[in-house]
C-alpha cells in the first residue's frame, strides 16, 4: 500500500531531525515552503507540522514559524522496576529466544519484564507509555522503525538498547550477531565447494536494514577474497508463494548461471528451496543454499539447511545487562556489542 504523501513528507522531516540536519530550536520550512517544495497543498504541508506538534518533535509560534524541540534534559519519573521489550513479530520462538537471555539476566534483581509487539503500539503510543518504564529494549524492523519508535526513546531519555540493528547518528546503545562475519561465513563455504556463481538474495533493500546490508557486505568480501568476478548485486524477490514470482526468480537463476545461494534469513531460504525443488531442481546438486538464523525449522525442512546460527540467548542477556548499567548508571556511555555467529552445516549444502 503506498504511503500517504503527508506522511512521506513528515517522515522525511523526522529524518532530518533523526540526522541532525535540524536541530534543537531550528526553525523550519514554513508551511508555503513545505507546499512548493514538495509540489502539495497547503492543507497537506499544515497536517505535516500538526503531526509533528503532536508527536512533541517541533512547537509552534504564531506569526513566526516551527521550530524543532529540544532534547528533553530530566528524566521523567517512571516504574523503577518495570523493562519494556518491544518486538516486531508476534512472538519469539521462530526467531530465537531472546527472552529468555533477558530473564536470566533479571535472576536476584527486583526488575521485571513486559514484552509488547510494536504493530500493537503506535510510535505516539509508545512516546506515552515509556515514560512508565525503567528502560525499554526495542528490536526495529527496519530503518523506518528506529526512526518512529527508538528515536522518541532518545529525546525522551529513557534508557534504551536496541537489538539486531546498527543506529547511526543517535547515542543509543545496540547488541547485534556479527552479520558481517556471517554473510562471509555462508559464502565462503559455497567457494569452498568450489562454486564461483553465488548470489546474494533478500526480500528486503540492503540499503533499508542495517543487518541486511552487513550480511551482504561480508558476502562481498568473501567474493572479493578469493578473487571471483562475479554480478554481485542482490537479487530481490518475496517469498515465493505464487507460480509467476517462482517462475520470475528461477529465470534469474538461469540467465546468472547461479550454483549457490546465501539467503537474508531461513525463512526466505526454505521458500527458495521448497519452490526449487517443486519445479524439479535436486538441492544440494543443482543449487546450493545456505540460510540464516538456524531456526527450528531448518533443521526439519528435507533437505535440512545449512545455515549461520545465531546465539539469540546470549544476544538477549548481554542487552538486559547493558540495560541495566544504563538504568543504574546513566553517565554510561553508548555502545555497539557484536555477538559471534557460527555456520551449521546441514545437506542443502553438502551430500
């Protein structure tokens, strides 16, 4: 569904603000300019700036124009014991049990954990409810996600981490798996095997996921490492659900002479694989895939798949205890902790 062009253009303005292309008590565009630039009415440019007066990010005075708010210095009071977990899929077990590393880092302390799916929360929700919490751990889906949900969480000071994502140009602290090291791990053990046609293949735009984009990155230095010429431009494509996308994405295969395959997740991995062999394909002779996230599932799907593994547990203990010092100590810095993954070899890969 395309967004509506006054939230595109809110978005964009957020962004700025996220970047630091406006700062606290800049002023902005006025609601003509908004209106000229963007080619729109003045009732869309005027809906932009009442959103965002609402959302708190820019106050308005009368006769002079917006200006962007400042970063909010107190802390709110807030539950002292209360830790908000904020995750963008309906529960965790397809994806690792994060919350279990979280609780074991809660053992002998007197916080307690609430876990909430972001589709169930709007970003002004969210501004309203934090408030309320000691801290808050937030797994974005995306770039967009950090923008709506993680940076409100900055301006309002409540001490965040923020999980599988880099963030850029805001202080907050994140724990990641090394996605790079993984990217690099998958590819390389197809060039091991000797293959020299491998692609890199993704239902999202590297350049819209931070943990995308890395895994992609270490697939390319894994090419670049051992010298393989090779178009090593993502392949996009949707789980493969219908004949057409199927069909569409097998023509790639054959007009790139594609003999293995790294995947952004298992999910995407076992769609490919379960729509390779429908048409006939034997996996690992004819292509070889790799995966990534070792859920449960990719042990179980005929041909089990290779994947990278990564260590959710450890990823959900390491971001509680983080969030901890930054509750308990708030002149704790920000920081990036990257977490090692490992590759499991399964048969989609190897007789």
């Amino acid at each position: 569904m395309t967004k509506p062009l006054y939230k595109v253009i809110k978005d964009q303005i957020k962004n700025d603000i996220y970047h630091g292309k406006y700062q606290s008590h800049d002023q902005l565009p006025s609601e003509n300019d908004l209106a000229q630039t963007y080619n729109v009415s003045r009732i869309t440019s005027k809906r932009v700036l009442n959103d965002l007066e609402q959302e708190g990010l820019i106050y308005r005075q009368r006769g002079i124009g917006s200006f962007v708010s400042p970063i909010k210095k107190e802390a709110p009071a807030r539950n002292p014991f209360d830790i908000l977990f904020i995750m963008p899929f309906p529960d965790t077990f397809s994806f690792g049990n994060y919350t279990q590393g979280m609780l074991e880092a809660l053992l002998d302390t007197p916080y307690r954990l609430q876990v909430q799916q972001n589709s169930k929360i709007s970003p002004e929700e969210l501004e309203r409810i934090a408030q309320n919490y000691a801290g808050v751990i937030f797994y974005p889906f995306n770039n967009t996600d950090i923008l709506e949900y993680a940076y409100p969480l900055y301006l309002l000071n409540v001490p965040t981490v923020i999980l599988d994502k880099e963030v850029s140009g805001v202080p907050l602290s994140s724990v990641s798996s090394n996605n790079f090291q993984g990217g690099y791990l998958a590819t390389q053990h197809l060039l091991d095997q000797s293959l020299d046609s491998i692609a890199f293949v993704t239902t999202t735009r590297v350049e819209d996921v931070s943990s995308v984009r890395e895994r992609y990155f270490g697939y390319l230095k894994a090419l670049s490492d051992n010298n393989i010429k090779f178009n090593a431009k993502p392949i996009y494509c949707d789980l493969l659900e219908d004949e057409k996308s199927l069909n569409n994405f097998i023509q790639t295969l054959i007009q790139q002479e594609v003999k293995g395959i790294v995947c952004e997740n298992d999910i995407l991995a076992i769609s490919i694989m379960n729509g390779l062999i429908k048409k006939g394909y034997s996996i690992p002779e004819d292509l070889k895939i790799v995966g990534f996230d070792n859920t449960q599932a990719s042990q179980f799907v005929n041909p089990p798949m290779t994947t990278i593994e990564q260590n959710f547990k450890q990823i959900g203990n390491k971001s509680m205890r983080h969030l901890l010092e930054l509750i308990e100590k708030p002149d704790t810095l920000a920081s990036r902790l990257i977490i090692d993954v490992s590759l499991i070899i399964r048969e989609s890969t190897h007789n």
